[in-house]
C-alpha cells in the first residue's frame, strides 16, 4: 500500500535488549493507539507535546522543506536544519563558477548574506482532522441518487471531488494564510484535512563543502555507518505581521510557535529516540508478488541510470559550468540508484520476501479454518498475485521508458510546454498569451541545461 503520509511518528529504543517498536504513526492517533507504548519505552513527552491543535507542540517545529524533505526550527529566528542533501538542489541553483557554493561551502555572516532561495517553500502542519465520515457520507448519497444511471461511477466521483473541494474552500477560508488539501489513507479508507502554513521567502544560511556534506558519496549513500557531515541551514522569513509572504527586502526573521533546543547532555544506553518528520510514503503493506516486482523494475531503474549517469558524470568532469549545472540532476539519480541496490541487498539479507509469503500462508489458514471468512477473503491472496502477474509486463515497459526517454530533457521540456498552453487556453487565455507565459516558466530551467549533454 503505497500512501502520501503528511506527517508520521516513528519510534525506535536502544537499550541493553535492542527492543525496537519500529513503523509508522499519523499524529493525530498517538493519543488513541501509540501513547501507552511510547510511555512504556521510556518517552517523557506527552501526546498533547507532540500534536496538538490548540497548543504549541513539537509538530509546530518540524516542517516540510522544499515539499519533500523534513527540516527543524532550531531558533526563535526562523532558523532551520536539514540534510546537506536537502539542501542541495537549492545550494546548486545559488551556485556558479565563480561561487562554486557546492564545492567550497558557504555560511552568511550577516543577515544581508543570506541568500534567497527562488521557488523553495517551507510548510508548517496546522492541523489534521479526519473527514472520512463527510466523504462517506457524499458518496453514498451520490451512489443512491445516480444508481440507476449509466454514468453513475463517474458521476459518484465526481460528487466526492466537488465535496473535496468545498471542505478545501471552507478551510481555507477559515484559515488566512493557510492552504488546506484532503489526501486518502489506507487505499481511499480514511480521509484527512490537512491545513498547513506555506512560507515562500526562504534564504540559504549556510553549508558545508560538499566534500563533507556529501562525504562518500554514492559509495556511502543508504549505508550504515555513515560519515557524512549531512547538513544544511536555511532561514524562514515572515511579513511584519509574522505571516508568510513573497520576497521582499522588508520581510524579517519568522518568529515560530515552537523551536527545537540542542541539549549538550549527551546521551546514553537505553535511552528514547522518537524520528518525527515527513517521509513520504510507505510500501511497508506490499505483497510478496508485489515486493518481488519492486526488485523487479529496480533492477530496469538501476540498468538505465547506469547508462545516463555514467554520461551526465563524463561531462560534469570534463566542464566546471556542466558539474554545476548537473549536479542536483546527478545526486537526485544516484540516490534512488544507490538506494534500489541497497533495498535489493536488504531484502535478501532479511529474507523480506520470505517473510511476506510465510504472512500470506498464514493468513490464508486463520481464513479457510472459517467458512464466513473462506466465502468472503478465500482467493483474496491469489487476487493479489494475479492482479500484479497482469500489470507486470506493462508497468516494466512503463519503468523503462520513464528511465530512458522520458529522462530526455528536451522531451521534458516540450511536454511541459504543451501542458501548460494546454491548460491555458482551457482556462481562456489566448494562444500567444499561453504560449508566452509557458515559455516564461519554462526559460529559468535553460540555466542548467547542456544540449551535448543531454543530446548524448
């Protein structure tokens, strides 16, 4: 089951046993499912400390960096920590020959020397509320008033898009400054509101050289122990009236709700350790035919990177500008490169696969011992095998084009061209205008752009 997580809790203890209570947690369940665990294994911090609406929490000090990494408010000044990784994408863009950014470091001395960061956001949770009782509640009002239309499943669906909406609206308006989304959970099971605080004036602060912040590189990505001074820093900043705005000169230092304090205690054996942030996703619930086909198209991806990396590196050694043109292009391939070999690596070490099929056969027991259960979940197991055995071929087809010539940046550039007038002129804007705006928004990205490269 693969699901957007907004925000997760995941809690490991070290102790003289190595107990481990490892997984994923939404926030607003640790109260109902997690909290007697977590005092269990030695957490001193409350639910109501870590996720809480009416209150300051730990939550208001985690944010969401660049809409997919996880970033920590360490000051009262809007100051930010996250990995060097993180913050490379950014860190290149600032970059040119004459200030190689990524290959010497960079710390501002002064708040005039923090550097804007164009297009970066920062996102600080505000709520989430479970709606499924209202989307429920639309969808079966819809499927009773269209049951007897030709149309009905469309019709359905779009009833709970117009209902998504309306909760999006009424959020949004009862929540200045905020931008609100409903996402599913569980395979459309369970719905959450989700309101969060998105600022847009960020400024790079400082980082390392890369030869410490990326020290060992893809020999060392996904791998334990690791050596690398993995970090970067960013500064939130805020209106004068502390609300997130565009740029300007005018805007100040974000004063947060909560920041993280840096404890110089030290710790020890046994202590409790609590990871909180946004990780994106979880496979944790695949099947075996499924985790199987993962390696699967891993291995497609892994061939194809090969190929292109091994290009992108050539060049990128042969020309200062193309290594620094190419360098977030290089690291975000080679991180998802390395990390297919390492999850490859894992799942034979851990017999992850075996695992998954001894929990089939043992869920395929508890439900023939039952002859409800056999009538309702009997070929349940088997479904599953089936359904991935027929989507295999086209979605290794897919992985491969996606990996090949989907990766070609011209190709990419004339989709986006064609969507973006597209959408355009169905919102009413006149050719020339749509053409011109969609080159306007296209023009910044020829900045790190190499024909021969990309041509090769």
């Amino acid at each position: 089951m693969k699901k957007i997580l907004s925000i997760v809790a995941a809690l490991t203890v070290f102790a003289g046993s190595m107990r481990a209570d490892e997984g994923m947690w939404l926030l607003p369940l640790i109260q109902k499912m997690n909290a007697q665990a977590m005092q269990d294994l030695g957490c001193e911090l409350t639910p109501e400390q870590i996720y809480s609406i009416n209150n300051t929490s730990l939550k208001d000090a985690i944010v969401q960096f660049g809409g997919g990494c996880t970033g920590e408010i360490v000051s009262a000044e809007g100051l930010l920590l996250t990995n060097h990784h993180c913050g490379y994408g950014n860190i290149q863009k600032l970059s040119s020959v004459e200030h190689d950014y990524l290959k010497n470091g960079y710390w501002a001395m002064s708040r005039e020397e923090e550097l804007p960061c164009e297009g970066l956001t920062v996102k600080f949770l505000e709520s989430m509320s479970d709606v499924t009782a209202v989307i429920d509640k639309i969808r079966k009002e819809a499927e009773k008033t269209y049951r007897k239309d030709e149309n009905k499943d469309k019709l359905v669906a779009e009833a709970v898009e117009n209902g998504i909406k309306a909760l999006v609206e009424e959020a949004e308006k009862a929540n200045p400054y905020c931008d609100a989304q409903v996402k599913p959970f569980y395979d459309t099971n369970v719905y959450y509101l989700i309101i969060y605080k998105t600022f847009r004036d960020i400024r790079f602060v400082g980082a390392p050289p890369s030869s410490i912040g990326k020290f060992g590189a893809d020999t060392d990505n996904w791998m334990w122990p690791r050596h690398t001074g993995d970090f970067s820093m960013f500064r939130v900043y805020a209106d004068a009236n502390n609300n997130p705005a565009a740029y300007s000169k005018d805007n100040v230092p974000y004063t947060p709700k909560q920041s993280l304090k840096i404890s110089l205690a030290g710790v020890k054996e046994g202590d409790f350790t609590m990871i909180m942030g946004y990780p994106g996703r979880t496979t944790r619930f695949q099947t075996s035919p499924e985790l199987k086909h993962q390696i699967e198209t891993n291995d497609i991806r892994i061939a194809a990177r090969t190929v292109r990396q091994d290009q992108m590196l050539e060049d990128m050694l042969a020309d200062p500008k193309v290594k620094i043109q190419y360098a977030s292009k290089y690291s975000s391939s080679s991180n998802g490169w390395k990390k297919g070999q390492g999850m490859k690596l894992a799942f034979e070490k851990l017999d992850i696969v075996g695992r998954a099929e001894q929990e089939e056969a043992d869920f395929q027991a508890w439900v023939d011992a039952n002859g409800k259960r056999k009538a309702k979940y009997g070929t349940v197991v088997a479904d599953l095998a089936a359904a991935v055995e027929a989507g295999r071929e086209a979605n290794n087809a897919f992985t491969k084009a996606f990996e090949t010539i989907y990766k070609v940046e011209l190709t990419d550039f004339g989709f986006q061209m064609v969507l973006q007038v597209g959408n355009a002129i169905q919102r009413g804007t006149d050719t020339v205008t749509a053409l011109e705006q969609a080159y306007e928004r296209l023009a910044p990205k020829y900045a790190d752009y190499s024909v021969s490269t990309d041509s090769k």
